[in-house]
C-alpha cells in the first residue's frame, strides 16, 4: 500500500484533499506547525477535521515540526495532553527536544520530519530508540540513496513528490530569520530566498562569478519547484511508504488538482496500467495550478536553480465551487469573478469537462453579468457533475514541462 499524502493547511482544504483522493492529510495547530502564515486549526476545527477525516476512512497527521525554546515547552505539554484526548494518525516532529517529550509523554506514532535533515539509515535507526514509525527522508536524497537507506531500517519512509523547495532543501535556512526577524524554523519564512540579489566578492575581481541577469532582477537562491510524475514509478519502486505533496499555503484548486493527478496516477501505476501514456495528460493538469517552473529535484542528481524570476507561473484562474446541482443547474460559490465564456470544471473523480457559460443567475434566476467573489451564482452545465468540483478558466501553454527521464533500479 503506497499512501498519498496531501497538505491541508485550513479545514476546508483537508476536506478537499480526502474528497480529491487522498489517503492521509497533514496540519497543524496554530502553534508549532512550521507554517505560522497557513489559516491552520484552532483546537476546535481540529476535531471537526479529525472527525471528518476518519469517516472517510483516511488518517491526520499533526505537524509539531518547529524549532523550539525553553520558553515553550509549557504550551507543548498543554497540546501534547489535548492530542492524548483527542489522538491523530501520527505527529510529524523535528526538534530533537520536542522528540523527547513527544515519545515519553504519549503513544502517538511519531514521524520525523524532513527539517531533521535525515539522510542516512544509521540515524533512523538511532531515531527509533524514541518510538519513531516513520522518517520524511531529506530532499537532498537520490533515488540510489532512498534505495539503500530503506535496505537497511524497517522505518516507513515518506518523500515529497510535488510543491515549492527551499533553496536550503532540507529547510534549515537561517537568512530569513537574519534579514527579517522572521524565523524559517520556527514556521514564519519571509522567503527571503526569492529576492532579487547582486552577488560581489571584493578580493577576487580576477575570478568573476557570472550571474544571469534579466529584467525581473537575479534570483541566485531561487528553486524550481518539484513535480516528480514522470519518475513515479521509480520512487515507488526505491520503497517509500507515504508519497507528500507540499503546500499548506496554496490554493483549495491546488491541494485538489494535485491530489487528483497523483491519485490517478498512483492508481494507474499500481494497477500495471498504461502510466507513460498519461505522463503529457498528468504534466498538463499540473501546469494548470500556480507553480514555478517543474524540476525533478535532487532525485536523479543536483537540481539547478530557477534564475528567472521568483514569481508563480498561473495558467488558469480558480473561479469557484459547485457546491449543488440539480435539472442542469449548477450553483456556484463564486471565488474570483465569473463572466460569459470558456470554462473547465474539474471533478473529485478527475473527470473535467469544458463548459461554455452563456449567462449567470442568481437564485431567482434573474439573469447576472458577473459573479463577484462571495456570492452564488448559478449557471447551466450540459451534463451532471459532481458536487464540490472546481469551475476554472484556463490559458494554454507548453512551457514549463518537466523533462521526462527513466531510471533503472
């Protein structure tokens, strides 16, 4: 059983991840869960999600993943008691301390996180001396690497497979917390990274360091972001448990378009069926959500940096969601304008169909020019589609692919 693990970084978006396929979420409080600018839950929501995701029989990882502080530990033992009452499928932890108390303090399956930076077999298996069941190994590892590490430890093993990388990999920058205040281990990253530099060394005028420049400024920091379709089969094939898209902080179109191509995907691939013939299919969804431009990341080799812009590639505009429908009519709750025109609905079982939308109603059928965000809108669709599908409007484009490369293990 491979697990697709999907980012939810409010109620709503854990929702969509479980209704779009996937098997696990992860989250967090809103302390401690290294995504201090995510919505993430408050105890309450918290509950409701962990409710939800069970009854769709899926499971909730609770991320506790900061760098902490003496100072506080206090509100640790306070969360650590409330999780004892009310248990996730795992927590996700990094800091060695937080470790400790974590494994002495409840019997919660603890999964160390990738800030741990964990690249080789000889610390997973110190890890399990504290109760560790699973390691999100570092994103500096190759596919070779992933296959010799799970050769020699029992632990489940969980890699990213899709979403932003920090220009650090493995998360442990400090530049953000040096130039802002800002701390990158402790959940609040001003992406300092993404800004545009000059780089002088003053005793070496003779050994100059070129610097591709373009109009937007120079971004030597800046990452291509990760999209490993096209050498699924291969990290499958290396022995990782749990496949993790990132992204606690993108759109409800992007936790729900990736978790449906990778869901397909996974499927596809565990089924023998035809999995290279739907790569292009695959490929051009994924261009559809906001991202840089895709790279395969470290697992064939060291991935290249994105020196062009630190800006987001965004194809398609997410308009809304079809919350009903009913005698041909979908009624929408608008999330960005709505006008006449071409249109894409994208479904939970990954079924999308192109619409073209003539005119809006509003709910005494009186016709609209446009739908404004937060409002409901109705529209007529040729044919059924599922509720909680996404209405989008998309440009077309070729760039950006990934390059498709086999890899024998």
């Amino acid at each position: 059983m491979v697990e697709l693990l999907s980012p939810g970084g409010n109620l709503e978006k854990i929702k969509f991840a479980c209704l779009y396929g996937a098997d696990a979420v992860y989250c967090a409080l809103k302390k401690f869960g290294l995504r201090s600018q995510a919505g993430n839950l408050t105890k309450e929501q918290y509950i409701e999600a962990l409710n939800f995701v069970h009854s769709y029989g899926k499971k909730l990882y609770l991320t506790l993943n900061a760098y902490l502080f003496d100072k506080d530990f206090e509100e640790l033992f306070g969360i650590i008691d409330f999780l004892n009452t009310h248990k996730p499928d795992g927590v996700i932890v990094s800091d060695l301390g937080v470790l400790n108390v974590v494994s002495k303090n409840t019997d919660i399956p603890i999964h160390i996180s990738t800030q741990a930076n964990i690249t080789n077999s000889y610390a997973a298996q110190l890890l399990k001396n504290f109760n560790v069941k699973r390691v999100v190994i570092a994103r500096e590892m190759t596919l070779e690497d992933i296959k010799q590490f799970k050769e020699r430890v029992d632990l489940e093993l969980e890699a990213f497979i899709h979403g932003a990388m920090c220009m650090a990999y493995s998360g442990r920058c400090f530049l953000s917390s040096y130039m802002t205040g800002r701390s990158a281990n402790r959940g609040d990253c001003a992406q300092s990274c993404r800004w545009r530099y000059e780089v002088i060394e003053e005793k070496r005028s003779n050994q100059p360091i070129t610097v591709e420049e373009h109009k937007e400024g120079s971004f030597i920091f800046n990452s291509y972001d990760l999209c490993a379709i096209p050498i699924l089969p291969d990290i499958i094939r290396s022995g990782v448990k749990s496949l993790k898209i990132e992204g606690r902080m993108k759109s409800i179109h992007y936790v729900a378009t990736t978790t449906a191509v990778y869901r397909d995907a996974i499927d596809t691939i565990l089924s023998g069926g035809k999995f290279n013939e739907k790569i292009e299919y695959y490929m051009k969804e994924l261009e559809k959500v906001s991202h840089r431009p895709y790279s395969l990341g470290f697992y064939l080799g060291k991935p290249k940096q994105y020196l062009a812009s630190s800006g987001y590639i965004r194809r398609c505009k997410f308009c809304g969601i079809i919350v009903k429908t009913e005698d041909g009519l979908a009624k929408v709750q608008v999330r960005d304008k709505i006008e006449a025109g071409e249109y894409e609905i994208t479904q939970p079982n990954f079924k999308n169909i192109k619409i073209h939308i003539n005119s809006l109603f509003d709910e005494n059928m009186n016709k609209k020019i446009c739908g404004n965000p937060n409002e409901f809108v109705y529209i007529k669709i040729p044919e059924k589609v599922e509720n909680l599908s996404l209405l989008r409007r998309c440009s077309e484009s070729n760039s950006g692919k990934v390059e498709i490369q086999k890899v024998a293990l």
